[in-house]
C-alpha cells in the first residue's frame, strides 16, 4: 500500500488516471518520452529536502557531500554522451537553461538572430511574447515555402543585414538536420556568439544519429526529457576545444573566466536558486542509460520509424513540411485535406491517439488553430514499436482524419489503438 493512496486519495486517483492515460493510448507528441523505472525511482528519493545552491565543492549549504557526488556523477556522464569539456546540470527547465545563458551573452536591447516560432523555432529564441523578445531585439530566419528547409544564404544574409551578438539554431518543429558548420562560419563573419538548443534532438545527437553541434557552436543548451528520455529539466554544454568568445568573460574580475565558468554564474546565482538535486540524480541515471550501447539502437529506431511514417502518410496523400524526415518528427500541413490542426488534434484524442496541432510555415491560421499536426516517434519507440507498427499507426489516422467528425470511427480506431497498447505494455503501476 503506497502512503499516497491512503493520505490523499484524490491526488493519488489523478495520478492513476495519468499512468493509464500513458499505457492506454498512442503518444504522438513529438516533445515528449517515457523514462525507465530506475529514472522515476531517483525522481521520488528525499534528495528533494536538500538545498545545494553552489556546485559540487563549492556549496553555499553544509551536508551536501552526497548530492555532490550525483552532481558529479551527472556532469561526468554528459561530459562524456555529448564530448563536452564542461557541462551545467542544475536548469530546471529548456526554458531556464536558455534563461541563463541570455543572461550572460547579452545585455538588454542587443539583437539576436533565431529560426522564427512560425517555421518551427521555440519560445526561448526571440518570441514578443517571451522575454527574450521582451528583453532583447529578436530578427529570424524562415524555411523556404517550397521545400520546408533553411536556405543558409539567406541566413548569411539575414546575418549580416541585423549584425546580431547571437544566432541561434534548433528548433520545435523542424523535421531536418542542420549545417552547423554553415552557421559557424556565418557566425564569424558577424563575430556573433552561435548557440544551439538541441532540446528536441539530444538523443539522436548524443547517439551520433545526427550531425553534432558540439564543435561548432560556442554554447549547447537542450531539455533532459524528450529525445534524450531523462527526467523533465535543463543542461547548458560547451564543446571540446571551445574558445571564450568576445562578450563572455568576468565583467567585474580582472581575471578572464573559463567560458564554462560564467555560464555556471548564469544558472545560480543569475537566474536560479537551489538546484533540484532528485531531478539531478535522476538526469545521472538517464545519461547513464543513454551511454549505453542499446540507446544507440533506440535512437535509429526513432528516426526508422519517423521515416516509416512520413513514407506511409504520404501515400495516403498527406503533405509533410519538407517532404519528409531526418528525425524524430514530421510535420503534417493538412490544407489539402480541408481539416484544421485544431480538428485533427481533436479526433485523433477521441481514437486515443495523443498529437499536437501546429503551425506550419506560412501559415494563414492563429496558433490556436492552426494548419497542420505535428507527430513525433520517441515515446512510441520507447514503448517498443518499430516501422511496421507505425506504418499500421498512419493508417489508423487517416482513417479517423478521413472522417473526422464520425464517433463511430473513433471508436473502433480506439480498440486497435488499445490493442496495440497491450501488445507493448509501458508501466505496470501508478506511483513508486
Ligand atoms: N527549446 C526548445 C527547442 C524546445 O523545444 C523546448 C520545449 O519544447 C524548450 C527549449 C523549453 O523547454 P522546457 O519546456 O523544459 O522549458
């Protein structure tokens, strides 16, 4: 008998109600993943109580020898999946990994250069509703309108006509690689700082299934949760052999900081106070798991199965943006099929089938609307699918979004989707 059941039923029945959620349907969003047993155990351990603000050796809290060895043992592990000379665990979040970066690299007001919310970039990288359009003045980049992918001399353009102190790459919804050599030289040009937010694609990075940015941008930043299948939270990274660019160094000390050095000042005491030490141990576990050998399977069987269904989509007549995939995610643009994101978010949920809807480059309608779907393989893939399954999962949504108002269909939809569910069992419990 768990103590949550019995202290606080309500708690513990919405609790249940999400962990079957997760094993009774088909989770499509491309954003997210299911983490081993070992990664939820760390998660739920006392080393929430700790305060650790400081880093391993150097705290500002007594008691903290054995949390410093999770931290240690976290930041070892990335150092060695990512080829990084230096590595910050402690941001709670993409968001605050970013957060405290900014912090650093840019002062109020200077301009910054990123791929535009619109064509698949997130939040963090110059939105007017986030602060780092708030705060600072944001230009973009685009995809092409006739092949979904970023021209890089346009970027170089775009470049030299903002002159930005930073240009970001990565993406939320962006189903290509990048040229990251491209983006360094266009860096230099403009002596801007080039930072990469793999969030969406750090497991396919650390795998070595995509190229790898680590020797080309000045700072990595990613989210621990989605590709990577850790537990929800941040990391900032900086490559091997990476030099302090202009901009970064002690602005109070005489002494020139390691890069890695003022970015640490960027997470506490710049924009964070304790670090979540559970999360962190549980960000040690994932990247033990992700150094080794199967996870390197696991991530090409993500993008065999986005491949899988991309192929398969598109011989029932669905427009992908790009026309395909190198990763974990495709982007469905539905305007040939008269449906909205929105409505096909919507039918999909009621067959059990769990997308997003999204906004496709140029599109005409709001983000509440929106024209297309995204539809991502991590977490299906963890559950153990391969292409076969896929190709039978794209046949299951054309036939709901062929006739997306019928319940009828839905439901019968929904009875494979359980079948297929309990043909690759996730958890076996609700809390641990
Ligand atoms: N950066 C990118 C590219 C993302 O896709 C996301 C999340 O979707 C984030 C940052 C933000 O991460 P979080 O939701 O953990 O703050």
């Amino acid at each position: 008998q768990h103590a949550l059941s019995t202290q606080d039923p309500d708690v513990y029945a919405a609790i249940q109600n999400e962990v079957d959620r997760q094993n009774d349907g088909l989770e499509m969003i491309a954003s997210e993943n299911f983490v081993s047993r070992a990664v939820l155990e760390a998660m739920g351990t006392p080393l929430t109580n700790k305060y650790a603000e400081g880093l391993p050796g150097k705290r500002y809290y007594g008691g903290c020898e054995h949390v410093d060895v999770v931290e240690d043992l976290a930041r070892d592990r990335a150092k060695k999946l990512f080829g990084a000379d230096w590595v910050n665990v402690q941001p709670h979040s993409g968001a605050q990994a970013n957060a405290a970066l900014y912090l650093k690299a840019l002062e109020p007001g200077d301009k910054l250069l990123g791929l535009d919310l619109a064509h698949g970039g997130h939040l963090t990288h110059g939105s007017p509703v986030n602060f780092s359009g708030i705060l600072y003045e944001a230009a973009f980049y685009g995809v092409e309108k006739d092949t979904g992918r970023i021209d890089m001399n346009k970027v170089r353009d775009k470049a030299h006509e903002v002159q930005p102190k930073m240009i970001s790459i990565g993406a939320s919804a962006y189903p290509r690689d990048f040229d990251y050599e491209a983006f360094r030289d266009i860096a230099d040009e403009v002596d801007a700082l080039l930072w990469m937010d793999m969030a969406h694609t750090a497991g396919l990075i650390a795998a070595e299934v995509m190229n790898d940015p680590m020797p080309y941008a000045h700072v990595v930043t990613t989210t621990t949760h989605k590709t990577l299948r850790g537990p929800r939270g941040g990391m900032m990274l900086v490559g091997n052999d990476i030099e302090n660019p202009f901009g970064i160094t002690a602005r109070k000390s005489g002494r020139t900081k390691m890069l890695g050095e003022v970015l640490d000042s960027g997470v506490f005491p710049g924009t964070q106070g304790g670090p979540l030490m559970h999360v962190i141990a549980a960000k040690a576990v994932a990247f033990g798991e992700a150094l080794q050998d199967d996870f390197t399977t696991y991530a090409q069987q993500i993008v065999d199965n986005a491949q899988a269904l991309a192929e398969a989509l598109i011989e029932r007549d669905y427009n992908l943006v790009s026309g395909g995939t190198d990763n974990h995610l495709v982007l469905v643009d539905l305007r040939n099929k008269d449906l909205t994101g929105k409505q096909a978010e919507q039918a999909l949920e009621a067959a059990g089938i769990t997308t997003n809807k999204n906004m496709v480059p140029y599109d005409d309608k709001s983000p509440f609307v929106t024209s297309g779907i995204r539809l991502g393989t991590p977490a299906l893939t963890t559950r153990g699918f391969g292409p076969d399954e896929l190709r039978r999962v794209a046949a299951l949504i054309d036939r709901v979004l062929a006739d997306p108002s019928n319940e009828d269909v839905q439901q019968a939809v929904r009875s494979e989707v359980q079948a297929l569910c309990d043909t690759f069992p996730l958890y076996d419990f609700a809390t641990v």
